[in-house]
C-alpha cells in the first residue's frame, strides 16, 4: 500500500493536513466514516434537542417514518442503537404516543414497532431540516459526486 505525502505541520489548516495525511487514522474507512457521521451529525443533533428529542429518539423516530413497522432487532440496526438502549427508550415514547409496539402476527415472541400519526407528526418536520441539512452539506461536492458518494454507502451498509 502506497502512502500519501506527509504534510509538514503547521503549513496548512488542520482540515487540509487530514486530507493529505499519512496518519491511519485519516486513512482508515472506518475512522473517516465515523469523523464524518459526527461532524455532519453534531450539527443536525442541535436541531434534534431544539425540538425536545434525544439523538436516540430522533432516530428511533426517523427509522420508523414512512414504514410499516419494525421488530425491536431491526429498529435497534436502522436507529443505530443497542436493543438494551431501545428498550429503554420505546417505553418513553409509547407513553408520550409517538409509538405503538404489539406482538408481530408471524411470530408473537417479536414486538412490532410503529410510528403513531402523533409522532409522524412530530417527526416530519425534523425530516424535512434533516434532508436540508443533507443538501447544504452535499452542496460543496460536485452533484455527480455526492450521489455517487451516498450510492456507494448505500453498497457497504447493504452488503
């Protein structure tokens, strides 16, 4: 494996010195992926908390608009979660009527989870900042390469 060109430090900005950077960290797909998911994140996350949700919340809801329902096992996988941690916070949003969770019909030992028309309601919003956010984050790359970007992604995670 080749490695990129070392940037003498203190000759370019931070950002600049990560591009060109021969440290793993900035090398490695996994360490680029979650610096950017942060990164992107942490801006949207205020918007999240601005409309009284937490960041798990947020995307338990997120995961749930615009389907039919998920078992606990795939909700924790869409949400990016643990299932201990869903478990603790479905409880929540079922009594604030954001959710409704029954047995499946295919097999009673799994709980459905569904959004209710209340917490759709709550969510769409939300949706709509979130799919903005995306857009003016996307908008510094070229438009052939931002949908290829978000394409390729789709590939590793369906894998």
């Amino acid at each position: 494996m080749q490695k990129s060109p070392k940037i003498v430090q203190g000759t370019e900005s931070p950002s600049r010195q990560a591009i060109g950077s021969s440290r793993f960290v900035h090398r490695y797909l996994a360490s680029v992926l979650a610096q950017a998911s942060h990164r992107i994140s942490a801006e949207f996350h205020v918007e999240v908390r601005k409309a009284g949700l937490t960041v798990t919340e947020w995307r338990v809801l997120g995961s749930l608009v615009e389907g039919d329902g998920e078992t606990v096992g795939q909700l924790a996988r869409l949400a990016v979660t643990k299932q201990p941690t869903l478990s603790k916070v479905l409880p929540r949003l079922q009594e604030q009527g954001y959710v409704s969770m029954q047995a499946s019909r295919l097999d009673r030992r799994q709980t459905l989870v569904s959004i209710t028309p209340k917490g759709a309601k709550l969510i769409h919003g939300l949706c709509e900042q979130a799919m903005e956010h995306q857009r003016r984050v996307l908008e510094k790359l070229d438009p052939d390469h931002a949908d290829r970007l978000v394409d390729m992604l789709r590939a590793i995670i369906s894998r």
